[in-house]
C-alpha cells in the first residue's frame, strides 16, 4: 500500500502543468535528436545542462530524463528508414529494420519499435518503483568505506561493459579521474594541477567538458563526413499497423527484451547499449517459426527485441543513480551533474529529503511514454522530413547556442575556449577509437570516491584494512576483483570483443 501512496505524490507533482509541459519538451526533444544522426542524447543533455539552472530541480530531471528516453524511441525511426542509427542503441535495429522498409513494410516496423519500446519502458518504470525503496533502505546503512568499494564496482563494471578495447576503456577512466583532481584540496585549502592558472583553481566544470567532449567533439566528427553520402528516404510509409502474425511473432521477443534490458540496465557501463545487442543475439538462436523471415533480411523480432530492450534498460539504469548516487552510464552522470547543480545529492537521502523529486520523476516516466507512443506513430511523417535538412544549417545554431549556454554559467569566457579544447579532444577520442563515456563516469566519481576513501581512512586512524574487514566492502571489492580476473580469461575476452559487432 506504501507504493501506492508514493506513486499517487509522484503523478500528483507529475500532472502539474508545469511538470507536464517540460516532459513534452523532453520527449519531443529525445525523439528529435534520436531521428537527427550523430547527435545523441548524451551530447544534448550536456548542452542543456545550463538551461536547467533556472528551472525548478524536479522539472529539470523531468526535461532531461525524457530527453534520454525520448531518444531511445528516436533512434529507430532512421534506423529502419535510412539504414542510419540515430542512437548507438539502435545499431542492430538497422540489420532487420531497414530491410523491412526496403520490401514495404516500414510501417509495421516502426510501429513494432514504438509499441515495444512503450511496452518495455512501462515495465521498467515498474520495477524502478518497485526495487527502488528497499535499495534506498540497504544504502543507508553504508559507510563511507561500503561507497569507496562501490564506487571502484562501478568503475571496473565501466570498464568491463564499455565497447571496443579493455585498455583503452580504462585509460578513459584513469583520465577520467586525473581530471576531477584538478582544482584546490578541500582538505589542505592548496590548488593541485592547475598550472598557476587562476580559472583553474576551482576545477574544471563538468559542463565545459560534457558539452565539449559529446557536444563539439561529436560536430566536428560529423563536419569531417561527406553529407553527400548520407541517404535520404524518399518513400511513404504505408499501413502502419502490424499484421495479426506479426503481433504473434513479437509479443514473445517484446517480453525477452524487456525482461534482459531491466536487467542490464542496472549495470554500469552501456546497460541500454548492451541489451539492445544481447537480445538481438538471443533472437537469433531462437528458432524461426514455419514461414518466418530469416535474420537479416526483415525479420519483425530482430526490431521489436532490442528496441524493447533498450527501452528497458534507460529506465532502469536510473535505479543506481536514484538509490546509491551512483551513475551506471554517462548520461546518468549527465544527471549527477543536474542533481548537484541544483544542491541535491544523489544517494538514498534523495527518497526521505526530495520525494517529490524521486516519485515524480519516476511518475513522470509514465506519462513520458505515453507521450512518445503519440509523438512517434502519427507524426512518422514529420520526422522523415527532417531526415532531409542538411547538417551544414544544423552546426552552426548548435555551436552558437552552446557557446552562450556555457558563457551563462559562469559569465567567464575562458569557459568557452576550455569547451573548444575538449571539443578538439573529443574528436581525437573519436578518431584514435576510444569511446569517451567512462571518462565522464571517472569524472564524476574520482572526487567523490577521493572523499569517501579519506572519511574511511580518518574514521579508521589510518588503518587501511577497513575496507577488507567490513562485511559489505570487502563483498564489492571481491566482485570488482572477480569481475576484472573473468574478463581478463582469453575466452571471455574474445567473446566480449565479438558481442559489439554483428555480422
């Protein structure tokens, strides 16, 4: 009966007319940049990140929440038209999605996406105010060497689920927290690595680098790529809602990818990323039904499953961050960076201090996906349309605003020549193949496990066996061990390396 008390404050605070309009725009906004390629939700919520500051906190996370949902639905519209994912996650719902579309049926696939992706996120909200209140419950009896072991679980997981290269992922998070040294020591009062410049000595702000790496890093990318190689959709879409055989064919692989994406979700790394691609590959080793078109070449499971999936997965990864303050992807420390700019601190506290933050924002989900469900199927038109407007008329509005969101925080234009040196780094990430994500997770948590690591050691009088001797710290490092050791086996890492890429 408590959670319904609970969820009736959420939809009360989220039926506010207020809290309504901003998660309208954060929907149409994820859905925007989801169709649009190359932007991604990640490098919006970073260029947003100043427009928050003068927003009610609770309608802040609302915007930036359905902005990342919104881009999961997103992502699939030119996954299945162009052959082009507008989002990472949507990567293998090209390989049947666009196949679909190529034989006529573009309407049933993106009505499989969408229904699947509404499906999968209302199932995830589910069990994120479910499983939500009793993790609350066991993080409050943590100390501060329960969220030091933590905090190195979630790093190593990042290093472990991240795509590409194990050594690349970890020199990410390594520069991740030599980064968040940078300013002066809360304890000692003296500037570390700031090289005798004055802006520094309060460190580096976390917008100028998000918006930096993801925002500039991610135009220039897109600047240095021929836009005469970009396909453009000509056609219309027709019919689109699926046959009575199509419903019976996804309806099963919608539960298998629902049940996996709020699973992964949880862990850190890319939990919507991962489980798009592991329920793509357990559609694949599920037999094909008598008549059933094979992989590949239009098969309705291989989109309704990962967009499933990835719905899921968005959801649930905001119960780490709601429950233990602890960010399980980059867009979640995106959100880190939003809770803190408001004076909120993530962590169990956030339940009991700000439930009308905690419960409307999970209550605000709901309505979030309803939302989508109509922004995405009626105005499929629309989106094709803006799939034809040339990126050279994009850049140049998404630099100038950037650059007076970042000018706006601070008033301090050395901010914007910082954000234009990230941008040039993040570009170099993109080229030297290293995937910047567990950077920003590095980022966020290096000062706040510096924290913990020193109250541990000034409660233990120096006595560095507290971490070992403590039931619950010593579980986590065990499993931070055991998770580095298994993803080290030969065999798992080959596995690993295989599992990003489809044939």
């Amino acid at each position: 009966m408590e959670l319904f008390d609970h969820l009736a404050l959420g939809f009360s605070v989220a039926f506010t007319l207020q809290n309504l309009i901003y998660a309208f725009v954060g929907c149409l906004l994820g859905t925007l940049i989801g169709v649009l390629p190359g932007i991604g939700p990640l490098a919006t919520i970073a260029m947003l990140l100043p427009v928050t500051y003068g927003l009610e906190p609770v309608a802040a996370l609302i915007m930036l929440a359905g902005i990342y949902y919104g881009a999961q639905y997103g992502g699939s519209t030119t996954a299945i038209l162009v052959n082009l994912p507008g989002e990472s996650s949507s990567v293998v719902t090209v390989i049947d999605g666009y196949q679909m579309a190529r034989k006529g049926r573009a309407g049933p696939a993106l009505a499989a996406a969408g229904l699947g992706s509404f499906f999968a996120g209302c199932v995830g909200t589910l069990v994120l105010a479910a499983f939500a209140p009793p993790l609350t419950e066991v993080a409050l009896s943590f100390g501060p060497s329960e969220y030091f072991s933590l905090m190195t679980l979630g790093l190593i997981g990042a290093v472990v689920l991240a795509s590409g290269s194990l050594l690349k992922a970890l020199a990410m998070i390594v520069l991740g927290l030599l980064i968040g040294l940078v300013g002066t020591d809360v304890n000692s009062g003296v500037a570390r690595f700031s090289f005798d410049i004055p802006e520094l000595t309060d460190g580096i702000n976390f917008v100028v680098i998000a918006m930096g790496i993801f925002g500039y890093g991610e135009i220039i990318s897109n600047l240095s790529h021929d836009e005469a190689t970009r396909q453009v959709f000509t056609g219309k879409v027709h019919g689109l809602m699926p046959t009575k055989e199509d419903f019976k064919r996804m309806a099963p692989a919608v539960l298998r990818g629902t049940a996996l994406g709020s699973v992964l979700g949880i862990l850190p790394g890319g939990g919507a990323l991962l489980s798009s691609f592991a329920a793509y590959t357990i559609e694949k080793k599920t037999k094909l039904k008598p008549g059933e078109v094979p992989f590949g070449q239009g098969n309705i499971r291989g989109v309704a499953a990962p967009e499933a999936a990835n719905n899921a997965g968005s959801q649930t990864s905001f119960i780490p961050l709601l429950t233990l303050g602890i960010p399980p992807n980059a867009v979640m420390a995106l959100m880190v960076g939003a809770m803190t700019i408001h004076n909120i601190q993530p962590g169990p506290q956030v339940m009991t201090s700000n439930p009308e933050l905690f419960w409307g924002l999970i209550a605000s989900m709901w309505i979030g996906n309803l939302m989508l469900v109509v922004l995405n199927l009626p105005l499929i038109g629309v989106w094709v349309k803006l799939l034809s407007v040339p990126y050279r008329w994009l850049f140049p509005a998404i630099l100038m605003f950037c650059a007076i969101g970042v000018y706006s925080t601070n008033n301090n234009s050395f901010d914007i020549w910082m954000v234009a040196i990230f941008g040039l780094i993040g570009y170099s990430f993109i080229k030297l193949g290293c995937e910047p994500a567990p950077l920003l997770l590095g980022l966020i948590l290096g000062p706040m496990m510096e924290e913990y690591l020193r109250r541990a050691l000034l409660i233990s009088r120096g006595d560095w066996s507290v971490f070992v001797t403590r039931p619950i710290s010593a579980s986590l490092l065990a499993a931070a061990a055991l998770l580095l050791v298994i993803v080290l086996l030969p065999s798992i890492k080959k596995k690993r390396e295989e599992a990003f890429v489809e044939e």
